[in-house]
C-alpha cells in the first residue's frame, strides 16, 4: 500500500519531537512500520532522520539459463558430459532490502546473453552480496547462494564477505508441514500474491537467443519473486527456529528481540526455557510475536547448587 506523504511527514514531525516507542505509541503503529515510514522518507528525500540501525537484511533471486546439450530422444536420457554443448549462466537477479521500497536488479543484454557472458551482471550482484549481513531467499542455501559462488569464481570474482543466510524453503521444511514448500503455493497458503507466470521454457530459450523482450520480461519475473519472498519470510519469521541474531548487530543500550531487533518485549514471569541443567527467562515480542531467551541464568545461585544433571554416557 502507497503511503502518502502527509503520513510520513507527520511521523517524521513525531520522530523530531520524541523518541521511536513514544511516536509509535502515538501513532499506534509497530516498529517495522515506523521503519518503513523512514525508508520511504529517505527514498523520496523526505529526511535526514537516520535509519534504526539494522543489519542489511538483502531478500534475492536469481533465474539462470539451462544447460544445455545434444541428446538422442526425449525419455530417459542418461546425459553424457560430452553431450553438454553449453553451461549454464546466469540471466537475471533481483533484490531489495528488507522494508526499503527500491527494488535492485539487473538482466543480461541481448548481446551477453548470446555470449553467455554474465561477468557483468555477477559484478552488479556481487556489490549486494559483498554489503549485505543477511542474504534471504527461497531455496538460498542450496540454490542462489551455490549458484551465484559458481559464476562469481568462473568470472574470477573474489568471493563477497561473509554474510549469514535465512533460506525460506528450509525453514518451511524444518517448522511447518505444508502440502508443498514451494513459493507459489506457500505464498497461496498465505494470502500473498505468489509468483507471475514465469513464461515456461519458451522464454528461457527466447533469453538465451538475446530476445530483448523475453530479457525484460524475465527481469520483471525476478523482480516478483522478491517481493512474494519477503512477505513469506515475514510471516513465518515468528516460527522460524534457528534465525541470525539481529540483537547482535545493534548498538544495544536495552533488551532487544533477537529476530525483529524491536526493544518492545515482554519478560514473561511464568514462563522459562529450559535445557538439561538450565533454566533462563523468556521473553515474547510484542512487534514480531517472537519468543527469545535471556543468555544469563534465571536460577539463583544459590539454588543452582543443588542441581543435579544428567548422566551423558
Ligand atoms: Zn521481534
């Protein structure tokens, strides 16, 4: 949904006057809203107000072309490696920033593509890559990420520095028991408007001819994507067990929740985590409904000494 200006400007003229939690409160609105408000100030040049400091979550996607080869009929081809008259490289990728409005991405030209020169288009990639902290994407781990390495040493690029991954269809796999984990259908599961038609081979095949059209048209197809992925990311992001910790990459003065990185928790009294010999605190958000752990112990000293534990062999 467009926001309009008058909206942002009124929540900047807050932000000016009082801190993020009283403006949200006034405004009645979460965090991340507030933090959109401010990215899409800065996107239309609204504001110097500096961003929450975030780590750059980057949500991507890549579509690359088949590989390619001479084969002798159409069922159950055992494809010799000599039979391989082209590799695979890569023809589009998109991205963006998570809760930014500008949307990143770049396609081969006619030319590159008849090549299969994608040097170009890894480099532009790479510069993400190389800045975010947290890479997101559907299938990212085994995938985009494996993919984009690929072309990234083929075109004697150094590798990006490390940066964490949260790969959407492994967390699908890992917390939920969906009928299907892919994008399309998840995206229906959850009201979000799911992917564009992809066009079918014809397209890839047009692409890798050089078709200009085919070449934007898979581009806009990319571009979709991302957009499907953040939303499903974020509305499985309170189930999502194993997540990076963003509490980490912030300047943190007070408790902050380690998923949204929002200060607004709840320190729940009757509820504790509790491992083999432990016990802490828990803690449940109120922006993204997440639960965490406190690191310190919530059994007293005291106490403690007469914990026994368990045997391990
Ligand atoms: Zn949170």
């Amino acid at each position: 949904m467009k926001v309009s200006n008058e909206t942002i400007q009124h929540a900047l003229d807050l932000c000016s006057q009082y801190s993020d939690e009283e403006v949200i409160e006034k405004l009645g609105v979460r965090h991340d809203t507030l933090r959109r408000y401010k990215a899409v100030a800065k996107d239309r040049g609204m504001s110097s107000i500096p961003h929450v400091k975030l780590p750059k979550i980057f949500i991507m996607d890549i579509e690359n072309s088949p590989t390619m080869a001479a084969v002798w009929g159409m069922w159950k081809q055992n494809i010799n490696l000599a039979a391989i008259t082209e590799e695979w490289y890569l023809l589009s990728w998109s991205g963006k920033y998570l809760f930014d409005t500008e949307m990143y991405s770049d396609v081969l030209t006619p030319e590159e593509a008849v090549n299969g020169d994608d040097k170009r288009v890894m480099q532009s990639l790479w510069q993400h890559l190389d800045n975010c902290d947290i890479l997101v994407g559907h299938n990212m781990n085994q995938f985009d990420m494996l993919k984009a390495n690929t072309r990234f040493v083929i075109n004697g690029i150094n590798p990006p520095t490390p940066y964490q991954t949260i790969d959407t269809l492994l967390a699908a796999r890992k917390n939920f028991a969906f009928t299907s984990n892919k994008l399309d259908y998840l995206c229906k599961q959850f009201g979000v408007e799911g992917k564009a038609d992809n066009g079918g081979m014809e397209r890839w095949m047009k692409c890798m001819r050089g078709d200009a059209e085919a070449l934007l048209e898979m581009e806009k197809y990319n571009r979709q994507d991302i957009v499907a992925t953040e939303e499903l990311y974020m509305a499985m992001r309170p189930y999502i067990k194993s997540h990076p910790n963003l509490a980490l990459y912030m300047d943190n003065k007070s408790d902050a929740c380690y998923k949204c990185g929002s200060p607004n928790i709840t320190w729940l009294k009757d509820k504790f985590y509790y491992t083999t010999v432990n016990k802490f605190s828990v803690y449940e958000c109120n922006e993204c409904h997440s639960h965490g752990r406190s690191r310190k112990t919530a059994i007293d000293p005291e106490e403690s000494k007469h914990i026994t534990s368990p045997i391990a062999r």
